[in-house]
C-alpha cells in the first residue's frame, strides 16, 4: 500500500518548481517594465529641469540688462544664443520671449516648449521655434509639445 502512494506522487515536486520558475519570472518582467518607465520618467523630469533653469538664465540676464532692454528690447544676438543652446538641450526644444510694459513695471514671458519622448509620436512634429501656443503651431505639436511658460517682472 506505501507503494502505490508514493507512485502517484511523482512528479508533484516538478510540477511546483515549475509554477514558481512562472510566477518568478512574470515577476521579473514586471521588475524590468518598472525599470524602463523609471527611466523614461526620469529623463522627463530632467528635460523639465533643464527648461527651468534656462528660463531663469534667460530672466536674469534680462534683468542684468534691464536699462537696455527696457529702452530696445532684447538684444539680437540672445535670441539667437538662448535657441542654439534649447536645441542642443531639449528634444526639438524651442524657446520664445516676450516682454511686456505695463506702466512702470516691465514684464518678461518666457515660453520653452520640447518634445516629451513620453509620447512617442510617429511622424514628424515640429515643436522647435513654436514655443508659444499661438505662434502657428499645428493642432499636432500643440498636443504632442511640453511647455514651461515663466512670467517674472525685469
């Protein structure tokens, strides 16, 4: 009779090696989909960053030359500096300022938009150069672009 048991029980252990090799490895997909969206994540919030800090850059060297701003506008060379140094930082990153006097004060908007890798968007949008929502940009980049608007007084 202790025979015919322990015949029926072969394979048993086998079979629960097998169930936990599954859910070990179902596990571990799940481990390494955490791991690529972690990593996704975070180049997003380091773009963000780069964008703040650029838009202050821009704010303060404004203010640095706030007598010079104020009486002509933003000199032309910083233009041209502020959109090199968004293209090479930011994924198809463009960067528009607008200064705006309103009596006494003098206002500085700075608009920064990118592409989010989030989105993974097939197809060519164009967020460069279209900082500013009302610039022309397509109903595409409108939705497919990151955008970081800074106001601050000169």
């Amino acid at each position: 009779m202790h025979m015919n048991c322990r015949t029926r029980q072969q394979g048993v252990t086998l079979v629960e090696v097998l169930i936990a090799v599954l859910v070990l490895s179902v596990g571990l997909l799940g481990v390494a989909g955490l791991q690529g969206a972690s990593l996704n994540n975070s180049y997003s919030a380091y773009q963000r960053s780069q964008a703040v800090a650029m838009a202050y850059e821009v704010i303060d060297s404004l203010r640095a030359n706030r007598e010079q701003v104020i009486q002509s506008g933003i000199p032309g060379g910083y233009s041209d500096e502020w959109d090199d140094r968004i293209d090479t930082i930011l994924t198809d990153g463009g960067i528009d300022v607008d200064i705006d006097p309103n009596g006494t004060a003098f206002f500085v908007l700075v608009s920064i938009a990118w592409l989010d890798d989030r989105t993974q968007l097939t197809g060519t949008v164009d967020c460069g150069g279209q900082a500013n929502a009302n610039a022309g940009a397509s109903a595409l980049s409108a939705d497919a672009c990151t955008r970081l608007y800074m106001v601050s007084e000169l």
